[in-house]
C-alpha cells in the first residue's frame, strides 16, 4: 500500500502534487475544525448557558427565600394538646386510633391497619400543618398490599 501511493505520488506532476498537497492541508483543516474544534466550542456554550440559568434561578430563590420562610413558619398551628390534635386529625384523615397513651410530652399511638399513602399523608399534614413531630414509627405489613399496621407510634 504504501509503495503504491509512492508510486502515485511520482507520476503526479509537480503542479498536481502541489494541488493534492493544498487539497490535504485544507481537508486536514477543515476535518480539525468539525471534529475537534466545533464540538468543543459548542459544548463550552451549552455549559456556559446553562451555568447562567442556574444562577438566575439561584437568584430568584435567594429573593423569594424570606417569603418562603415567612409562609412556613406561619402554616403549623397549634391548637389544643398533642392528643386533641392526633384525634381530630386521625378523624378527618379516616385513621382509626386504637390506644392513646400519653408519656410526659410525648403521646404513644397504637392505630388500626390504614393504607400506606394515607398514613404518609396523615403524617404530614401533622408535621407542617399541627406542628407535630414524629418521634418513631414501628410499622408492618398488613394482609392486604398497600396496607400497613402501626404498632407503635411516637409523637411530640
């Protein structure tokens, strides 16, 4: 192979080997530019925009911040003892409690087998919208999917 291209090379006359010459530079040129080049740059641009993006939306946030947390401190209410809110809470939620036995601050429940998304659900709305905070939670699995038993549950 090699010796065949030499041998191409020597039968092209000197104006055709100078043609072919500039003909290789400017495709070495050209392929640079679209293989190495252009991709990098485009990559520097696309990193570039977005690095910019998120700092407008770091901006933004930063200016909301106090509203923020103006809203979340003002959403937990507290009205009554832990153990008036767990029921009027379990009640609206359709939770049924089973024992309710209160320890210094905190109160031990015992409820009845729920569904897992409506005890998450219950729990938050507890959490940010009673101020109850969740101590610890032994759960199981029921005989049905989807439902859990809450064998003990601590709040304060």
């Amino acid at each position: 192979m090699k010796q065949q291209l030499i041998q191409w090379w020597s039968s092209l006359q000197s104006r055709e080997q100078r043609l072919v010459a500039g003909a290789g530079v400017v495709m070495a040129i050209g392929l640079f530019y679209w293989l190495l080049w252009q991709p990098l740059h485009n990559a520097r641009d696309t990193q570039q925009q977005k690095i910019e993006a998120a700092q407008r939306q770091l901006s933004q946030l930063q200016q909301l911040l106090p509203q923020l947390q103006a809203a979340g401190a003002g959403t937990v209410s507290r009205s009554g003892s832990v153990a008036q809110i767990i029921s009027n809470s379990a009640r609206s939620s359709g939770i049924r409690v089973s024992r309710m036995q209160p320890q210094n601050q905190q109160l031990t429940l015992v409820l009845e087998d729920v569904s897992f998304e409506q005890l998450l659900g219950w729990l938050h709305a507890l959490q940010y919208q009673h101020g109850v905070q969740l101590v610890s939670l032994d759960v199981a699995l029921a005989d049905k999917p989807g439902i859990v038993r809450v064998r003990r549950m601590v709040v304060e």
